[in-house]
C-alpha cells in the first residue's frame, strides 16, 4: 500500500513541478507591468525583487531580456483595462 502512495506522489511532483515551473514563467509578463505600474510602491517591488531573482538575472542574457520583453509587451495589450481602470478612478 506504501509502494502506491509513493508512486502516486512521484507522479504528482511530476506534473505539479513542470506545471509550476512554466506558470512562473508566464507569470513574469504581468508582474512586470505591475513592477513598473502606477500602484508599484517599494514594499511590493522588494517582494517582487526576492521572488523573481531568478528571472531578473536570466535577463541578463539578451535573448532572454528580448523574449521577456515581448512578452511583457503582449500582456501589456490584455492589461490595458487594468491601467484604463486605474487612470480614471485617480481623475
């Protein structure tokens, strides 16, 4: 009964790690509209800052930086309303 449990959690961590891993990845395009946003204050960005090292370093490479960028371009055109939004409730 063991041997089942173990197997079942092996191929859990199996999917569960590589799904985490490529939801960490397409999180970065919005958290960087947020890091940049209007409602971006210092206690949000160090957070950002810690949880997104990884991301912010591998940004160092150019091909990397390109590809995040663009990213972070697309999902500026769906978080429009977001900053619409944001921009007519401070008039």
């Amino acid at each position: 009964m063991s041997e089942k449990k173990g197997s079942k959690l092996i191929r859990f961590l199996g999917y569960a790690i590589p799904i985490l891993l490529v939801v960490y990845v397409l999180s970065t395009g919005p958290v960087l509209l947020f890091y940049y946003g209007p409602l971006s204050t210092d206690e949000t960005n160090s957070a950002l800052d810690i949880l997104y090292a990884p991301m912010f370093y591998a940004m160092k490479n150019d091909f990397i930086a390109e590809g995040l960028i663009r990213y972070a371009n697309f999902s500026r055109r769906f978080c429009n309303f977001y900053f619409e939004s944001y921009e007519s409730r401070s008039e």
